[in-house]
C-alpha cells in the first residue's frame, strides 16, 4: 500500500483544469467584442498595424500574458483591449469564457466574450502602433453565411534546409536509433481554415475560428 500522506499531496496536484506543456507556449488571451450598432448586434474587428507581427491581417483585441502585471487571463485581455482600443477597463463588460484554443504553433488563446459598453464607435481611440483600423460585422451575417473551408498540410520535420541548401538536424532521429519513418518529415495531418470575407476583408485563422465557435454557442 502507498503511505496515505503521498497520496494526500499527490491527490492534491491533480485534476486541475489546465493544459499540459503551457509553462513552453506562447499563451495570449483575447477579447471577443460584442457591441451594439443602430440596435443590431455586431463583432468588432481589428486589422493590425502594418509593421507589426502578422501585419495587416484582421484579429480580434488581445495579446501576449504578462506575469508581471496579470492575475489571470482575463487580465491579458482587457488590459489588451484597453491598451489597443483606449476604452476604459470599466466599460469592457466580460459575459464569460468562450474557451482554450491550442494551435500546431504552441500558441495557447484564452478567449472571452465582452460587451464594449459605448455608446458610439468614435469613443475608440485606437493605438496606430497596434491597429490600422477597426471595423464591425453584424452578427446575422454570420448566421447567414457558413466560412469557407480550406485545408493545409501540417507535419513535423526533424530537420531543415538553410538558405544555402544545407541540412540542418533539429531532431537527431537517426542518432537515437528511432523507426525510419521519423529520419524525415511525418504527421502530414491535414488541418481545416475557416474563412469568412465581408466588404473586401478576409477573416481567418484563429480569429475566424473563434469567431465560429461563438456564433455556434449563440444558436
């Protein structure tokens, strides 16, 4: 029998909500905007600055957690959202967690549902640092039209080639003696894109899937 005190700490470190390998991620957390525009319902969008990481591609308010700063998630995002939209803390209304999205790129999004308590858009002062622009969709355009879905190829490869066309080993594979299939790529699993256009932009990615996720949970 295993002495009932190991037990006791052992029970106490386990069957917690989390997800494995977070402390090697890069976890971030977002903000989903709902607002309402001339009664109507609507998602506001972000489309970043230019010279920015993943420049002029459209996304929703968030950003990197800062331990230093936040308690929690929740604090990334609407210190985010304050930060790139200049609304005050006080009138980001969080309704609740849509959930944990972990993509092949070890990024970990926390996301969450916010009502942006205003009244008008023009009370948005964005970052240009951060956004080049904002804009909203209405949600009974989601609801009324399903984003197109796409396919890319995602594998793991144990080695790359430079820019001078030499192989660089990452994984040493052949050294450890593994099954060959491992000596080159594998995996090769295909991965879905959702991607949603409205008046000339193109949403998609993680923020199209989210995006999804919500307009599923509202039906």
């Amino acid at each position: 029998m295993i002495n009932d005190k190991i037990i006791e700490s052992l029970s106490k470190k386990l069957n917690k909500d989390d997800i494995l390998g977070r402390e090697e991620a890069f976890n971030t957390a977002v903000v989903i905007p709902l607002i309402s525009i001339n009664g109507e319902l609507s998602l506001l969008f972000e489309k970043r600055a230019k010279n920015i990481r993943q420049g002029s591609e459209i996304c929703f308010p968030g950003g990197m957690f800062d331990k230093e700063v936040d308690n929690n998630y929740l604090d990334t995002a609407i210190r985010e959202t304050n930060e790139e939209l200049g609304i005050e803390s006080e009138k980001i209304r969080n309704l609740g967690k849509l959930g944990s999205f972990v993509n092949v790129n070890n990024v970990i999004v926390e996301s969450f549902v916010a009502e942006l308590k205003i009244d008008l858009l023009d009370e948005i002062k964005t970052d240009p640092k951060e956004v080049d622009r904002i804009f909203t969709v209405p949600i009974s355009y989601f609801r009324q039209n399903k984003p197109d879905e796409y396919k890319v190829k995602i594998e793991a490869s144990p080695y790359e080639i430079n820019e001078n066309g030499e192989k660089i080993i990452l994984f040493p594979s052949e050294e450890l003696n593994l099954p060959r299939k491992y000596h080159k790529p594998w995996g090769q699993r295909m991965r879905k894109i959702y991607v949603y256009k409205y008046d000339g932009e193109v949403i998609w990615g993680i923020t199209a899937f989210l995006t999804r996720e919500f307009i599923k949970r509202m039906d």
